[in-house]
C-alpha cells in the first residue's frame, strides 16, 4: 500500500523532529495533503495507525489538512479550482491553463509534543 511507506516517511520525520525538540512523545502531527498529491486521506490515516505502534508517535492523532487544486489563469488572472479529476481550463475567459497553484502539497506542517519533564 502506497500510504503505508507515506505514514512510515511522516512517522520517522516526526520522531526525528520531536527527539530533536528533546520531546519524548508526540501527540499530534498535522501533514498538508494536497488533492493532487495522490493520497487518500483515509487511507492515510488507517496506515498511520498502523505504522505508529511501537514509535514516540504511538499515541499520536494524525490530522490531515486538505489543500485543493487551484491553477492559475494570466490573462485574466483568475484562480480557479481544476478538480478531481483535474481540468485545466479557465472557467472565466474559456482557455485552458496549467499553471499549478497548489494540490500537490504532501509535507508535515506541525508536531504537538509531550515532555516527561512537563
Ligand atoms: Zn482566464
């Protein structure tokens, strides 16, 4: 499963992270997903759950930011959604565009750790 080597990436960067930080647990990571990203949420945070055992992020809450698909249009500088699947076509002057603004954001954009000491 393609999600499971993703939430084993986000699970060692995290630890990584967190033990850097001089943390002994996290509590939560937050990941930006863009919808073109080729994630499925879902099936992120079931191979999230079964990835954490056993790591500082064992009890951690994953929680997925969904980011969505806009392109950009220079003539009429309009930004619009392009969908999934996705359609590269202004919908205001009726030309089509592939300059991607977002979507396929795939990165950690927060960590919530926990210290003994705290
Ligand atoms: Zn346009």
């Amino acid at each position: 499963m393609h999600e499971l080597s993703i939430a084993t990436a986000i699970i060692e960067q995290a630890d990584a992270l967190a033990r850097a930080d001089g943390a002994d647990a996290v509590s939560a990571v937050t990941v930006r997903v863009g919808e073109l990203a080729g994630v499925v949420p879902d099936a992120l945070s079931f191979a999230f759950e079964v990835a954490r055992d056993g790591t500082a992020l064992a009890a951690a809450r994953l929680v997925v930011e969904q980011v969505s698909a806009q392109a950009y249009c220079g003539p009429c500088a309009e930004e619009f959604a392009v969908g999934m699947p996705p359609f590269f076509w202004c919908p205001r002057c009726d030309q089509p565009s592939n300059d991607l603004r977002s979507g396929r954001e795939l990165a950690i954009t927060g960590i919530e750790s926990l210290r003994a000491s705290a």
